[in-house]
C-alpha cells in the first residue's frame, strides 16, 4: 500500500516572546492511502498541530513531511493553498459552515472558490453528495435550522466535494452525543468505503477510538504508542 503521509522526525515549535512551546516533537509515523486513524490524547498533546502540520495550515519547523508524496515542507502560502483546495478536505469541531449560504451552497463552495468548476458539474456533484449524506430534503436550508448532526453531515459532505485524497477531521464529534457522534463516524466510514478517501481525524474521546484502524497516540507532543491492526498502515 501506499504511504499517503510520511512524517520523519516532525517538530512544531512555537515561539511566544522568550517561550518556546514544543508542540510536536520528533514524529515519524507513516499512513497508508485509504486508511482510517486517528490521533489521541489529552488536551494540549499536539493533536490539532499535527492535523494543521499534515494539512498545510501550519509548517514545521523541524523535521520532514510528504503528503500525497509531495514534499509540502517547501510549499509557501499559495502553493499550499493550491495543494489543499485539490488535495484535502476539513472537518473542523465547530462545523464551520457559513451562516449565510444555505445547505447546497456550503456543500458547492470548495467547488466554487477553489476549483472553479464549470456550474453543470458543480450541480451533479453537490446532488451526489446530498444524497450520499442523507441531507437532499435539507439542501435549501440555513445552517441555523439544523441539528449537530446535521450539520457535520454537510461539512463531511463540503469536505468530500472535491473528492479529495485525504480528509482531515479535528475532534469532529466534540459537540455531538454519542448517538449522533456514532452515525458521523459511520458516514464517514461510508464515505471512506465508497470514494477510498483516506480520513485522519483527532478525538479525545475514548468511545470514539474505538472506531480507528489506528490510533497515534500523543502526549506533549510525542508520539508515545501506535497500535496497529491486520491491514494498519505501517509496511
Ligand atoms: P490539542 O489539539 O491536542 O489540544 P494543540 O496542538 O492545540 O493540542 O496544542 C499543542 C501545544 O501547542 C499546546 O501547549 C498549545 O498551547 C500550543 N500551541 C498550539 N497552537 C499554538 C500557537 N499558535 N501559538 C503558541 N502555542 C500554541
Ligand atoms: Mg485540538
């Protein structure tokens, strides 16, 4: 298989005034094309960093990082931009979808701002993925008249417009019950199934780890264990 991220001795430090906050220290881990893991570990231990890290938000400061086998260590802002707006898709905490636009044109706007797709394709692909994350019924809708739930299902599908090779997802389902955390990981899982999308996220929550194929396991920065299953990532 694959690798689609290769991190090497990955470092992020942060520099406040006279203090340096070592927010990632000297990972390597490896994560294969289609996978599905997740980065754990408690509040503070680097998880959103290594996401920013792995989705070109953020650059590191030490280290070496390929992505899609694409050296992204040496991409400056608008390079990254570009990579991300074809490469990659977010799923943030907060769902961010914008307040003005309604369920469809969330979903259509990477399409939109970042790929400048002629509007027939935009129309097919948007329906496509409506239906792909039960929301076709909700599309003329604003974000304020949604549930959660029903909000991370348009930003999962936002997400996946694209048809991106990797997705990332920081703590996806920190503002959702079980229940409802449970059925986006499982579209997410769906969607993983059906496109071979390889979905990163970050949880804190220990019955959400339980749905990884792998999980990274983080303390102040380090990656302290990786736990691997038949069909992991590594070799
Ligand atoms: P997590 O997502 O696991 O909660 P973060 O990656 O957000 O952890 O943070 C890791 C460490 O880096 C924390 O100590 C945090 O305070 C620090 N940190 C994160 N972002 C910044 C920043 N932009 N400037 C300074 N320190 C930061
Ligand atoms: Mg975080």
């Amino acid at each position: 298989m694959m690798s689609l991220v290769v991190a090497r001795e990955l470092s992020k430090t942060y520099k406040m005034g006279d203090v340096e906050v070592d927010a990632v220290k000297n990972a390597n881990f490896e994560i294969g094309e289609g996978a599905f893991v997740a980065f754990v570990g408690p509040s503070g231990s680097g998880k959103t960093t290594v996401l920013n890290l792995i989705g070109c938000l953020d650059k590191p400061t030490g280290g070496g990082l390929e992505v899609t086998g694409f050296d992204v260590t040496r991409l400056d802002r608008f390079q990254a931009a570009r990579f991300r707006g074809t490469n990659i898709g977010f799923v943030f905490q907060n769902f961010n979808l914008i307040p003005v636009l309604t369920v469809a044109e969330n979903i259509e706007y990477p399409l939109l701002m970042v790929q400048n797709r002629p509007a027939k394709e935009r129309v097919t692909r948007v329906n496509a993925l409506l239906e792909a994350v039960g929301m076709e019924d909700q599309k003329a809708k604003l974000p304020d008249q949604l549930s959660g739930g029903q909000k991370q299902r348009v930003a999962v599908a936002r997400a996946l417009v694209t048809n991106p090779k990797l997705v990332l997802a920081d703590e996806p389902t920190a503002n959702l019950d079980h229940k409802t955390a449970h059925s986006i990981l499982g579209l997410m899982k769906k969607m993983r199934r059906e496109m071979n999308t390889t979905f990163i996220f970050s949880t804190h929550d220990p019955r959400i780890m339980a749905e990884a194929e792998v999980l990274f396991t983080l303390e102040d920065g380090r990656l302290i264990t990786h736990a691997t299953e038949e069909g992991g990532t590594n070799d």
